[in-house]
C-alpha cells in the first residue's frame, strides 16, 4: 500500500514540472504563457508562442511525465493491475499534476499531452491511446469542431463513452474518467474565449 502510495505521489509530482514554463524561460520567452489567448502553459501555446524547438521538447517532456510513471508501475506491478482503485489513481496522477501543480501554485495546464502520455504509459494495451487520437483526429480532421475548446471537450467526452464500450479492463476506464474529469474542469475554468462552436465536414470545405 506505501509503494502504491508513493507510486502515485510519483506520478503527481511528475506531472507538476511545467516543461512549457521551463523551455519558455530556456529559449527567453518568459512571457510565452501570459501572452497567449487562454494563459495555459501547455504544448500548444509552447509551439504557437515559444516557437518550433520549444514547442518540440515541451511535447516531448510532457509526453515523458506523464508515460514514465505509469509504465514503470504497471511493469514492475507483478500483476497488470494489482487494485483497480489505486491504479486508477496512478493513471491519472500525472495529469492531475499538470493541471494542479504543486511548484507552481497549483495552476497549471489543461493535460492534453499528458493524457497522451500516460495512455502511452499502459502499452501494449494499446485500445485507450488510438480510441482518444481517433475522436481527436475524427473532430480535427474529417469531422472538425472548432474553436479547439469545443473539440477538446467533445474528444474526450467521446473517448470515455467509447472506452466503457471497448475497454475491458476497470480500471482504464476508471482511470480516463479522472483524467477526463480533469481536462473538463480544466477547460470549464479556462480563461479561453467562448466563441460560437462551428462543425464543418472535410468534404464540403
């Protein structure tokens, strides 16, 4: 119960370290964050304000926070998921780091990438990853929803209904509820302009 304990305060303190504020002061975009539209220090604002290198590495960094941890615990576990509660809590730790962090007053992202990364982190059970990057794809692409405050919010609401579905394991979709919960709560109290919502069809553009 400690290991599992420390597992998850882990995987919190991980997704804490805000690589966009970091990689923004390395490359002297110190004002990176707070110039952007939604002041969310995440990868996006990184690639749109810091630049390609900045945005890179924060990518990167963000996808690695939220991988390392949860691939290291459900490797060395023993048992693919030895309870279903607390590895839950693992899964999402990260993200809840992210967007709550303690080295940074609790204000933090919204976690996109780092969902990315922790459902990277439960390979080979490779369903969660490509059922969350389909719905992104489907509502960036084929399908597009826009601004991207509606389509983050539709993706993730579709994956966790999709998930219950298709996912066998309790715990996955436990685990993506929290994070989903988190993303929303995130976005609801984002300081991201609410346009009207637009959908328009890849074929008819």
């Amino acid at each position: 119960m400690i290991k599992t304990i420390g597992f998850i305060f882990l995987g919190y303190l991980s997704g804490s370290v805000l690589y966009a504020r970091i990689f923004a002061g390395f490359f002297k975009k110190d004002n990176m964050i707070e110039n952007s539209k939604d002041k969310n220090p995440g990868t996006a604002n990184a690639f749109m304000y810091g630049g390609f290198w900045c945005g890179l590495l924060t990518l990167i960094f963000d996808l690695a926070k939220g991988f390392l941890p949860v691939s290291f615990y459900f490797h060395q576990a023993g048992t693919r998921f030895p309870d279903v509660i607390s590895s839950a809590l693992i899964i999402a730790a990260p993200v809840i780091g992210h967007a709550f962090p303690v080295f940074f007053k609790f204000r933090g992202g919204k976690g996109i990438a780092v969902s990315f990364g922790c459902l990277l982190g439960l390979l080979p059970l490779w369903q969660p990853l490509i059922i969350l990057a389909f719905f992104f794809i489907l509502f960036s692409v084929v399908l597009r929803i826009s601004p991207h405050f509606y389509r983050t919010f539709v993706s993730y609401i579709s994956a966790l209904v999709c998930m219950f579905f298709l996912v066998k394991e309790p715990v996955i979709c436990i685990g993506f509820s929290l994070i989903a919960a988190v993303v929303i709560i995130k976005l609801i109290f984002s300081k991201e302009k609410r346009e009207k919502p637009e959908v328009s069809l890849l074929w008819k553009r």
